[in-house]
C-alpha cells in the first residue's frame, strides 16, 4: 500500500467532493464510458453515507435534497402507477420509476437495465441515518418519503433488475433487504399517514415472512427467491439493512457463504458466473465484507479488509469498480474492455464504501 490509511481517506473526501455536482448529484464514475454523467440512488446513498461519516454534512445533505427532490417529482407518476396496480393491470418494466438519473435530475436517453427498486429503499435508509447523526432536516424530504414509501409499499413484491442490472424476473434477496430497511425508516421518520404507515409494515412483515419462506438455501440467504446460489450483495441484508441480525443464524451463516464461497485474500467476487470485465474482484463488496465483520465485533478481519481495499488504488488514490488480477472468467476481460473501455476508476462507491469501512474502524483523515 503506498498510501497511508489517513492519507486514501483524505483522497477520498477530496475526490468524492470535487465531482458531486452542483445539483449534489454523485456522478458513478466521472470518466467510465457507460456511467459517465448519470447517479444511481444505490451509489450516491452509499457515498453520501461515506462522507456523513467523515463529518461532510453539507455535502452528504445537498446529495439527501437531490434526492428528495427528484423522487418528489415523480409523485405524480407513482399515483398513476399504483392506480394502473389496483386496476390489476400488467405493468412493464419500462414504466416503472428508473434507477439512475442524470446529474440535472433527468431521466437521460440512453437506454439501460433501469427498474431497480432497491436504489428507493437504500435512499431510505441512507437519508435517515444521515439526519440522525447531524440532527438536520433535509429540504422537501418528508413529501418525497411519502412518495417512496407508497412507491415500495405497493411494488415491493415486484420482479426487477438486481444490484448488477441483470435478471428482472426474478425477486433478489438483496433487493428486499434493502426494501426492509428502507420502509422501516420511512415508518420511524414519522412522514407517513397512520394509514400510509400501516401499510408500509404490511410491507415489511411480508418481506420478513417471504425471505424467510422462499430466500434462504443451505442455512443462508440465496441470490433470489428459489436459488440455490449465493452473492455478494446479501451481505447488505445483514449489515447495514439489518433484515437479518448478525448474531441471527441466518445472517452469520450468510456471512460465511459470502466469504467462503466469494471471496479471494479478502477480494470479494460479486457471484460465481459473474463474466462482466472478467467477473474480478470489487472493492466495494470488500467494504461490505469488513462492515459485517465489524458489526459482529470481528475488527482485526475488519481491518484487513480495509488494508486490502487501500492496497486496490491506483498511485495517486483513485479507487476501481474492480480488479481483474484473478478473473472468474478471464476470456471476457477483451470483450469488455472493446465495449466501454478500461474498468472504471475512479469508482466513488468505493470509495464511498472505503470510508464507511474506515469510520467503523475508528480511522481519520
């Protein structure tokens, strides 16, 4: 590592505030080709977390009205989407809410994997934990909770894209979990009607008995309802989303696939067939591997986990979407590399991530 812990964190910091826009949008990736200029709510949540942590209120804040703003937009569209719902009617995937915006709040033109609802209940769950560290209320963020929580109370059963943008006919564990901790939050936020409330623990009580019934395989969560495979965006259901407890059988067992089955000297791979620039290993998924650990009072695995992320960035601390050292499937590194160029870095996930990570284990800039 070239860098000093003290140092990537600083990087970070740097790095994250001097591409936020204007709008407080978080750009993926200021340069990969294909993320370029678009901010997903599942990213932006977890780096605006990163920086919330660092004491980055103002930053973390102007990201949390962003938000609020551009879901709030959108309560007209979530009215009539619920509406055609009630009605029983089939609702394609391409009109349902998307999951990335431009950094202006527009939908953009470029066509992508784009029904994820999981960026909805991330956002939920980031905003609160924002506000109860800094005490501070987010312009217009009660309306948008409103429409959000509405929006997932009624679509929460709903097939989708999961985190990877890949099978939207399937119902992903990770999705729900984040669905879980998002439709909590929204209740304890106190945004919601009596009515709009109950119905969202409705929600919650389904996902719980669902997961339970249909999500798990061999002792752990599985990568969608009816698998009997494993991925790495299940360590979210247990730390932060909290669906599943870490001292609960089911999330310490999860944990331990995840890491026995995924993992590579603390690399974590996304899920076993992953072909996406060679299926390497992400550094964000590292970040969730070490937040469980310290979570679950493991924090010397914690902080090797850090080490190994900070050993990932580039000489002057940008940090990649992933390394493609040890390639699941290295004949489809070329393929990829032709579509969209070289893998993207920086990626501010991770280093969203790496500074979540960072704060557990008590280390500054």
């Amino acid at each position: 590592m070239s860098m000093s812990h003290a140092a990537l964190v600083r990087r970070s910091i740097d790095l994250i505030a001097r591409h936020q826009s204007p709008s407080g949008a978080y750009p993926a990736s200021p340069t990969f080709s294909a993320y370029r200029g678009y901010c997903w709510l599942r990213d932006g949540s977890f780096i605006a977390e990163g920086v919330s942590r660092h004491g980055q209120a103002r930053a973390a804040g102007a990201f949390h009205a962003w938000c609020a703003h551009v879901i709030a937009s959108h309560e007209g569209r979530v009215d009539a989407l619920v509406e055609r719902a009630g009605r029983g009617e089939a609702i394609p995937p391409g009109d349902m809410l998307p999951t990335r915006f431009t950094l202006d709040g527009a939908e953009g033109s470029d066509e992508w994997w784009d029904f994820q609802l999981d960026g909805y209940g991330t956002w939920l769950w980031a905003l609160a934990a924002h506000t109860a560290r800094h005490g501070e209320a987010v312009p217009g963020a009660d309306r948008a909770i409103r429409v959000a929580a509405r929006y997932l109370t009624a679509f929460w059963d709903t097939p989708c894209y999961d985190w990877w943008e890949e099978h939207v006919e399937q119902r992903h564990v990770s999705t729900l979990g984040s669905l879980h901790a998002g439709l909590r939050a929204a209740v304890d936020s106190g945004a919601l009607s009596p009515a709009e409330a109950e119905a969202a623990r409705g929600a919650v009580r389904g996902i719980g008995e669902l997961v339970r019934a249909e999500g798990t395989t061999g002792g752990h969560l599985a990568k969608w309802l009816g698998s009997g495979a494993v991925d790495a965006s299940l360590l979210a259901c247990v730390e932060p989303f909290g669906m599943v407890p870490p001292d609960d059988p089911l999330g310490a067992a999860t944990v331990a696939a995840v890491e026995e089955s995924l993992s590579e000297d603390r690399g974590v791979y996304r899920y076993a067939a992953d072909t996406f620039y060679g299926g390497g290993r992400w550094p964000l998924l590292t970040g969730f591997l070490g937040w469980n650990h310290a979570a679950a009072g493991r924090a010397a695995e914690a902080a090797r986990c850090l080490d190994w992320i900070a050993a990932q960035a580039t000489p002057d601390g940008e940090l990649p979407e992933q390394v493609t050292d040890l390639p699941l499937a290295p004949g489809m590194i070329a393929e990829w590399e032709e579509r969209w160029g070289p893998v993207g870095t920086p990626l501010l996930w991770s280093h969203g991530m790496y500074l979540i990570l960072a704060a557990e284990l008590g280390v500054r800039g």
